[in-house]
C-alpha cells in the first residue's frame, strides 16, 4: 500500500505520537482524519492538511460517527492508527491503601477497550473497499506490555491485551484482506516527556543500550509508514526501543 494513496484516521492524533504519526503521513501525500477527544486537535488537524473529529475512543457512539465522517471526507479509510492512551502510575498495595479500581478499569477502558472499538469500527469500514488488500490496522503497545515496572500493573495490562489480541484480531480480518500490527515503543521523547528536567531525561535515556538516548515521535511514526508499505507485515508485535529492557 503506498502512502500517498492512503487514507488514514489516527485516533489520539492531536499530541505525542499520534500527532507525530500524522504530519508524517500527510507530509507523504495521505489523506488524514485525526480523532482525539481535545476539541483543539482541529488546530492541528487545519495546519497539516488533515481533517479532525472530536471522538471519545470508549464511546461507540461516537466512534461511529467519527468513522462514518472519516470516511466520507476521504472516500475511503484504508489505514487505522491507534495512538489514543492514557498511563497510569500505582502500586498494587501503596501508602494509601489498595490500587484504585475506577483507575485501573479506566485505563483498560481507554487504552485498550478504546483501540478494540476504533479498530473494529474502522475494519468494518475498510471490509467495503475494493481489491485484494483493503487495509492495516496499528495499534499502540508499549514495551510494558512484556517487561513493565513497578507502578504500572494498570497500564501494563491494558498493553498486554493489545499485544495479546493482534494475532486473532489478524486472523479474524484476514478473510477481509486486512493486515493487524502492533507497536510497542520503549521511551519516546513526547512533549510531556521532553517537559521533565533533563537530568531525568538523561536518568531515562542511561538505561537504552542504544542508541543512548529517548527516542524520537518521528521514528515511530516512520516505523507506521513503513508497516503500511509493508504488505507482508501481519500479525505481529514489533519492538522499537533501543534494545531496552526495563527493569
């Protein structure tokens, strides 16, 4: 699939790596719709070329009707990125008692029940298109999925399920002629990270083999580029980390 022909919605699209990941695909020719739930996405939307639907991931509702205005401002979707996520810092058992259920059940519902409903919506969607490969789907793990630290047991589940459904998910669609990956980035140098003090950053960056250092939104968003062009790619959990394992 070339990119200049694709037509992509990236859900968390207004910030981070979403936003990362779509001025990169509009700077090679893709149609765009960002969804993200910040009303100022529209900003950013307007400034690459793209358009923009006010959606909340975990409203199917809403997602719905993002899919169906995605679809008609582009003709078509043919590519679905998931970058909408929240992260979530509590221990099982802390100072204050036991980890919050609300937080935990919040950060599966948005990080993962939220990528299932955009993905399904958008494969439902990609199923009318004509030809043999009508689509690809990417979500957003993380390498906590595998290897997450102390504090994260919320948002390593919620990863751990979007690396664990990309296999069946990819079996599921494959009658449809739509391919299924996952990312799962190690520490990415997004703006509220690059905000922390640079001591902490140079803290984080020490622990990556290498190259030493975070790495950059741009990179992930070429690694979504090049599993787009890459028809062969399906079903798989591909790392981007710098040979980081947390510890």
């Amino acid at each position: 699939m070339e990119l200049a022909e694709t037509s992509a919605v990236v859900t968390g699209g207004a910030s981070g790596l979403g936003a990362a990941t779509a001025g990169y695909l509009r700077k090679r020719g893709a149609q765009v719709t960002i969804l993200d739930r910040d009303p100022r996405g529209a900003e950013f939307a307007a400034r690459i070329g793209a358009h923009f639907a006010e959606t909340d991931v975990t409203d199917e509702a809403s997602v719905t009707r993002a899919i169906e205005a995605a679809s008609a401002a582009m003709g078509r979707i043919t590519a679905c990125v998931n970058c909408a996520g929240i992260v979530t810092g509590e221990k099982t058992v802390g100072r204050d008692g036991p980890h919050k259920l609300d937080s935990f059940r919040r950060t599966i519902e948005i990080n993962l029940i939220g990528s299932f409903n955009v993905l399904r919506l958008a494969a439902a969607e990609m199923a009318k298109n004509a030809g043999t490969e009508k689509g690809v789907i990417i979500n957003t793990a993380s390498v906590a999925a595998f290897d997450g630290q102390a504090g994260q047991a919320a948002y390593a589940a919620s990863k751990a399920g979007i690396a664990g459904m990309t296999l069946p998910i990819a079996r599921d669609l494959a009658r449809s002629g739509i391919r299924v990956m996952a990312i799962a980035p190690g520490i990415f140098g997004t703006p509220m990270l690059r905000s922390l003090p640079q001591d902490v950053q140079d803290g984080l960056a020490a622990d990556v083999p290498f190259p030493k250092r975070l790495g950059e939104p741009e990179e992930f968003a070429q690694l979504v580029g090049n599993i787009i062009e890459s028809g062969y790619l399906n079903g798989e959990v591909i790392r981007i980390d710098g040979a980081l394992r947390m510890r």
